[in-house]
C-alpha cells in the first residue's frame, strides 16, 4: 500500500503562552516560536507506518510511505524526523504559513495525489493550531474519493478498510473502498488500533508514536526530500479564508472559594448572570 | 536546547537525537532510575532499550557495526538522560571506552568486541588504570605485566574501577619493561584470577576494587605497542571529558528545571516562592553558568570534530566549568526545594549524589595550568 501523509508543523501546543501577535494584530509572530509537528499528524504516520508492516518487522515495509507539507525550507526539519521514524521520503511545497488556508492547501494535495497516485491519503483530523477540520474533508470531495474521519482504529480488509470512529454512544464501523481519505483521532496509536493485513490480529504496538532509532536518524539525511512550488499544484493561489486580527484571549481572572452552597446560588444569580 | 551556530541540517539530527531518547526515557520513567539507585541495580531494561534503537554504538564505525554518529550526537544522549532524571554512566562507558580499541585495536580485536558492543551483546564498560598507592598518578603503576615466551604474566591491584562486575570486556592499564601498556581482557577468560570487591559509594557507580593475581595471557590480549598504554588511553580524553560535560550539563538542566517549575507554581506565604529574590536570584545566576558551560561544551566538540589541538584544552574546560554549573545548580534546587530536596520522590537527593561524582577536577585544572597557562607542572 502507498500512502500519502500532509502533515502541518504548529507551534509547540505545550507551550502555547510563547504564541504572540504582532504589535498591529495583522499575524501571529512566527520568530522564536519552537515548532512541533501537529500531533495528530504525529498519529497520522505512526498510523501510515503501521498500516505498511508487519507489527514484528518494523524495519521492513511493505509499500511507500510519504509525507509532504507546505511551508519555508525550515519546514525541512519536521520532515526530516519523519523520515527517521520510517517514512519513505519527503516532499515540501514551498509557501509561507500565512499565504495558505485549508481551501488551497487541499485544492494542491488534489492536484499532488494525481501526481503520487497513493491508495490511501492519511491525515490528522485536525492541526491544533487554527483547529478548522477542513482538508481531509475538502480533499476527499475534491478527489470523489470515500472518506472516514476522526478514524480510532483501521484494520486492512482485502482492498479496503474497516475504519472504527469513535463518536457519542458507541462506536460507529465503516467499510471504506480504497483509494480513500482517512483522518485519525487521538485513540488510533493505541496498542491495538491500526493491524495491516501483515500484522498478526494477537499482536499489540506500543501506546504511542514510535521513536526514531540512531541509525535512521543518520540515514534519514539521505532519504529523498523532493521540493515543488505551490504554482504547479494550485493556479489559482488566492485565499478564501482571510484573517482580518488577531488578538491573544484575555488572561483569566483567578477562581472564587465559596464557603456554602447558598454563596454559590447567589454568586450564580447576581454575579455570572446565569440563573 | 539550541547548539549554537550550528546548520539546521545537523541542529535538525541532533533534535531528533533529543526527541528519541527523550522518549526512551519515558518508556522507562523516572522512577525506574529510582528503583536502580535503590537497588544498586545495573540498568539492564534501559540499556537493552538503548542498545535496540542503535545508541550503543555512536562512536563505532560502520564497519564494525556501529553508526559512527560522533561526539556531539553522543553527547547528547547523555546528556538527556541525566537531564530526564537519569543516570548516564552506564551508556557513557559503552559508547565511548571503547574507543580506545577502535583506535588501536589489532583488526582481529576490533572484529571480536565492536559489533557486539555496537548492538549490547557485549559489554564494555570498564577501565582499571587508578591504583591504590598512585591514585590518578599513572606514571608510578605498581600494577605489572612481564613477558614469560610469548604470554604476559599480569598482577594488578587497581581501586575505584567502575561496572567490573557487569562488564564483558576490560581494559587494564599495567607496567612492563617497555613502559605503562594496556591489555584488553575478556573477562570470562580471566575470571578464575580476579577478584572484585564492591565499594560502598555516594551513588550507583558499581564502583569495586580490582585484583588480578597471576595471570597468564597471549600477545594477542594487549592493546595497543608495549610502552604506549597512557598515550593510547589518554588521546580518547577529549571525547571522555566532553560526555562527562555533557552529562553535567545534563544534571544542572535538570536541577534547573525542576527548580524553575517549583519556582513557578509552589505558593507559601501567600506568594509564588519564585518571587521571593533569595529563591529567585540564584535560579537566574546558575542559568547563565549552565548556559556558559554548554557553549564551551559545543566548542571544545567542534574542536574534536575537526582534530583541533586544542580540543584537549577546551575540553578539560568544558568539563570543569559544566561540573561546577551541575554542583551549584544542585545547591539552587536544595534552596528552591527546602526539606523536599532530601526526599527521594523528588529525586533531587538522589541527583545531587550523581552530580557530585563530576566534581573532582584538579587533575583538570592542572592540565589546564600547564598546557594552556604554560605555568609550572604541578603534578
């Protein structure tokens, strides 16, 4: 199996006070911030890894794994440790972060995937930073292609795939004919959430995302990163989404004690507003 | 952490470094090292962990099975762990006492040890060069080797030798007619003439006195020309001080960081404790040393990256001005924590145990004296 993953670099979430705006409120500042793939984009490869090996075999994979993104040459790093974790090779569409939205980005992965030709395209449901859930999505309608997101768990079944996807109540079971788009949620690096038709039913990952061993850090130098131009895969650049200011949330007052639950009613009544 | 000046291809290696034995650490948790320390336990989980994802052998050439990745990658390593909460020492030796083989070692050695301990099938992991009456004087070994046809008969006494009893392989420094001389022992062969007796130390080192009583080896075991032993040990310092600086400056990060967050969220009398100027102050000050320390550190490895001469001088101040930074950081989390600081679950105690292991530079200082300040030898 080929799979194609997009994935977005996002200001580490862990360190998110470090996010400023510039001082007229036109964008957010982008110097000094230390960036972190998109988790869910994390889980998106260790999914594309998963689905291309024999659980007992990572070394070996059976198919291609490629990851892309769109960004400024440093974007080269955050691809770089996907390729040391066992992705295939790497492609950077060069743009910067601010002359992107979901609509343009999955217009030029439409036009990328029939480059590429992948059987599945893997992506995480969202990135954490402008948190839209749109490109998987957009992309899916654009390509006519079936589509699960918010996948917890994906088995490889004959010429498809049986996608779990979490939802209120339960869980709902899809049968999804490739090629598709799948998006993953947080549950799918669970030990047992993602089994090729390689992996044993019996056997369990680790929780998590896998660390990238030395020797694949070295090689991962080597492995090809090919750079394109957003102009070949999207004519029409322009963007539906603009951002007219923005401004950090409001520090929040600290919490009140109160000492009984009379207190409470009237502080709910006559303070919050909100009996 | 940002190594200065360096390109983002090579910054870019050494974050993924970071970020994956970050994420061994966490496999095992802090409590793992603990529960070693505790038990005086050797850290077998954790190095077969490490041995799996290719660390051991950081600093073997490819062509012996290792990834050739280089001191600064090393020392990264090592100085994450000890920044986790950790303890380095055991995979420091792996990774770098061998080199010593791979630099002098006969093909036949170098094909016997280097793969294995490349992979963690085999342990290297010791030293025996100080002695109980010279200490760190190796000029004046009472230890002995001499020539009976074509073996060595070996007698030593060597103190404060760490990991002998986990070890596979050994090298031992000893007198011969021709000057000190290393050899290289495989210690299942040799076993029947040691013995190994543990000391009782500050911290979980598995440090031991060694004897070896009579033992006869072949030509084949020495390692390295007959008179060439100091020199041979002693052209691997620059490697061997830079990872004892980085694993320092792995300790002081994490004194500082636990410091800073203590800092920052523990409230006693109203107020931030980090407010107050005699906790906050010595938190700011340790932090520039730490950061001082570290750009030597980043020095004295492009300095040994390109054989500069003086790697050897920067170095010995890297590990001086990192040791010192670890200690004084040890201090700062002894203030920052008051009566918390002695108790184990916050590990500061046991840190402070590890840390003061690095503290002892005088042979460094003089080495820096003479060879830098070209002052009078003073030992």
């Amino acid at each position: 199996m080929k799979v194609l993953v997009p994935l977005k670099r996002v200001a580490d979430p862990d360190n998110a006070n470090k996010v400023k705006v510039t001082a007229d409120g036109k964008k957010v500042e982008t110097t000094g911030l230390e960036w972190k793939p998109n988790p869910f984009d994390e889980y998106a490869v260790e999914t594309a890894l998963r689905l291309t090996e024999d659980g007992t075999k990572p070394k070996t994979r059976a198919g291609e794994v490629v990851v892309v993104t769109f960004g400024p040459k440093e974007c080269e790093i955050t691809l770089r440790a996907m390729l040391a974790t066992g992705a295939d090779r790497a492609i950077r569409v060069e743009a910067e972060d601010d002359q992107l939205d979901g609509w343009l980005v999955a217009r030029a992965l439409k036009k990328l995937v029939e480059q590429e030709k992948p059987d599945l395209v893997l992506l995480g449901k969202q990135a954490v930073d402008g948190d839209t859930n749109q490109v998987g999505q957009i992309l899916a309608e654009l390509l006519g292609w079936p589509m699960a997101t918010s996948a917890a768990m994906i088995k490889e079944d004959g010429e498809a795939l049986l996608v779990g996807r979490e939802v209120d109540g339960g869980v709902i079971n899809l049968k999804v004919r490739l090629p598709a788009v799948v998006t993953v949620d947080l549950r799918i690096v669970a030990p047992a959430s993602v089994y090729s038709k390689l992996t044993k039913a019996d056997f369990k990952y680790n929780e998590g995302v896998r660390f990238a061993p030395l020797p694949a850090i070295m090689q991962a130098k080597k492995k090809p990163m090919a750079v394109l131009k957003l102009a070949d895969l999207a004519t029409d650049t322009a963007l539906r989404i603009q951002y007219p200011r923005f401004e950090p949330p409001k520090g929040r007052a600290a919490g009140k004690k109160v000492k009984d639950v009379a207190e409470l009613v009237d502080k709910l009544k006559n303070e919050a507003k909100v009996l | 952490m940002t190594e200065p000046n360096e390109d983002s291809g090579r910054q870019a290696e050494l974050d993924q470094v970071r970020t994956s034995v970050r994420a061994i650490c966490n496999k095992h948790g802090i409590d793992y090292w603990r529960q070693t320390d505790a038990t005086h336990a050797y850290p077998e989980a954790f190095m077969d962990t490490m041995g799996e994802a290719g660390y051991l052998g950081a600093l073997i050439p490819g062509a012996y099975g290792g990834t050739d990745a280089g001191p600064a990658v090393a020392s990264v390593v090592v100085e994450e762990i000890n920044r986790f909460g950790g303890d380095a020492a055991v995979i420091n030796a792996q990774m770098a006492i061998c080199g010593t083989l791979t630099r002098h070692g006969t093909e036949a050695q170098k094909l016997r040890w280097l793969p294995g301990v490349a992979t963690g099938a085999s342990r290297f992991l010791t030293v025996a060069a100080t002695e109980p009456d010279s200490g760190a004087d190796m000029s004046k070994l009472a230890s002995s080797a001499r020539r009976d046809g074509d073996d060595w008969i070996i007698d030593a006494r060597k103190i404060l030798i760490s990991l002998a009893e986990y070890t596979h392989a050994m090298i031992v420094l000893v007198k011969t007619s021709e000057g000190p001389t290393l050899f290289l022992l495989d210690m299942d062969e040799v076993r029947p003439h040691l013995e190994i007796r543990p000391i009782d130390l500050i911290s979980n080192r598995h440090t031991t006195t060694l004897f070896i009583d009579d033992l006869r080896v072949p030509d084949s075991m020495r390692l390295g020309a007959p008179g060439a032993g100091l020199r041979c040990l002693m052209d691997g310092f620059p490697v061997r001080r830079v990872l004892a600086a980085a694993e320092s400056i792995g300790n002081a990060r994490f004194f500082f960081e636990r410091s800073l967050d203590h800092a920052t969220t523990r409230r006693t009398f109203g107020r931030l404790i980090g407010q107050n100027q005699g906790v906050q102050y010595p938190i700011a000050s340790v932090y520039g040393k730490i950061e001082a320390a570290d750009l030597m550190r980043w020095d004295a490895v492009r300095r040994i990256e390109k054989g500069a001469s003086e790697a050897g001088g920067r170095s010995a101040l890297a590990k001086i001005l990192a040791s010192e930074a670890a200690w004084e950081a040890s201090r700062v989390a002894l203030t920052t924590f008051g009566g918390w600081g002695l108790a184990g679950e916050y590990h500061v105690e046991r840190k402070l145990r590890d840390a003061t292991v690095f503290v002892f530079n005088n042979m460094l200082l003089s080495y820096v004296a003479e060879r830098m300040l070209g002052m009078p030898k003073a030992f």
